[in-house]
C-alpha cells in the first residue's frame, strides 16, 4: 500500500482510530494540531499542556483543526463532588472524552458520569508506566491475568463510564469480559518500526495486536512525533492497524 495515498476506505477507518497526544510549549502544539489534525481522529490533551495553557487550547485547536476530535485526559481523582463538579465543567467546553481515575472508586465514577452529558467519560485503570515490580503487594493480580485492571475496569463501567483506558497486555482480557459495547482506548503503543529512545512506557504493544484484541482506538504520540515525517509515520500506524 503506498503510504502517500491516504484515502482508500480501509486506510481512513484506521486514521480516524488513531489518537495524537500534543505536548510541548503552545506553539508547538498548534503546530502538531495544524500538521496531523486533518488526518488523526483525535487530538489528546493532556495535564501538563491543560495546566500550562488552560481550557483556551481547547477553542483554539477546535479551530486549527476542525476534522478532529478533542480528548481531554485530565484523569480526574478527588472526592465524587469535587470529581462531579470538574466533569462537568469540562462538558461544558465542547470536548468528546474525558478521563477518570478508575481507583477513585465507584461512587466517585458514577458522580462524574451523571454530570459529564454526552461527553464520553473513559475510567483510566493501570498506567502503562506501572508494572508489578513497582506495586509488588499487588503483583499477584497481575500474575493472576491482569485481575487488578479487569476489577477496576469492571467497576468503572458498571458505574456508567462509556470506556475504559488500558495497556495493550488488557485488552483482550477486557474485551472478553465486557462485550462490544465500552470504548478500550490503548495507550502504550509501539508500531513494530519505532525506535523510542529512554521509553518510560512499560506495558506496551504492537497497533496491528492492540486492534486484533479489539482496541477501538489508539494512542500514539512518539513513534510519529520523533519520526522524520510525521505525517507518513502516522499513515503507517494506520496502515499496521489493518487486517
């Protein structure tokens, strides 16, 4: 498949499935949002560019680039009416994601999922830079087939998140056991071609592994970030999220 052409319907499925997360100073990230918002599905913003630029970013990347969509990945955790509160002030921003910590615990889940409208609430469960030498009391639940992640996505979504955010090592085991319906969004993900120097992430995977184990979207920052053309990096992510 020539990577130059972006428009068979295979390829266009895939891109619309490929989240970019922005990072930097603000100029380089309206730079991002200008190169690679016409051809990912969303745009993420994250804490630390939130912090430093503030719901502003958010009406100015709606405007440099209309086509995507915005994920706003705060990973909210605090009490259910601080929580409720925050989610509901990010609904009322425009945006179509937001993140939660799935260990804030269920009340918590449920209070920002009634305030968070038609926004789609996604519960984060295990970072992708957590491993079980880091936490080893709980390093039985994940010899025991990721039982930690599964709890926690479990309880997000029968408190009414729409999805959940997981490693790539979850996603079939989520998939399985909660159906089609929630919305898995896989970070850590490493196309088979990437070089990332000094990866902090450490529960990783492959765009074609994460999507055949039934990833609905991906996240994708550095592989096409790092890349020297960026634009054809993420075309070929797009192209390894084919099967």
């Amino acid at each position: 498949m020539d990577l130059m052409d972006s428009d068979t319907p295979q390829r266009q499925r895939a891109l619309k499935r490929l989240v970019f997360p922005l990072d930097g100073n603000r100029k380089q990230v309206l730079a991002w949002a200008s190169s690679l918002g016409d051809l990912v599905g969303y745009l993420k913003v994250g804490l630390e560019l939130f912090v430093s630029e503030g719901p502003a970013i958010i009406d100015e990347l709606k405007k440099i680039a209309p086509q995507a969509k915005i994920f706003l990945d705060l990973k909210l955790h605090d009490i259910p009416a601080t929580v409720a509160k925050a989610t509901k002030a990010a609904a009322g921003w425009g945006v179509d994601l937001l993140t939660i910590h799935a260990q804030g615990g269920s009340e918590m889940a449920r209070a920002a999922a009634r305030a968070a409208g038609p926004v789609k609430l996604l519960g984060v469960t295990v970072l992708t830079s957590v491993n079980p030498g880091d936490l080893p009391e709980l390093a039985p639940l994940y010899q025991k087939g990721g039982q930690w992640v599964s709890l926690l996505g479990q309880r997000a979504i029968e408190a009414g998140c729409a999805g959940l955010v997981a490693s790539p090592l979850e996603v079939k085991a989520l998939r399985s056991q909660l159906g089609t319906k929630p919305i898995l969004v896989i970070p850590g993900i490493r196309p088979a071609w990437a070089q990332v120097p000094n990866d902090d992430q450490k529960r990783v995977g492959t765009p074609f592994q994460a999507i055949k184990d039934g990833a609905d979207l991906l996240v994708v920052g550095r592989p096409i970030s790092q890349a020297l053309d960026p634009r054809q990096a993420a075309l070929a992510v797009a192209d390894e999220m084919i099967f």
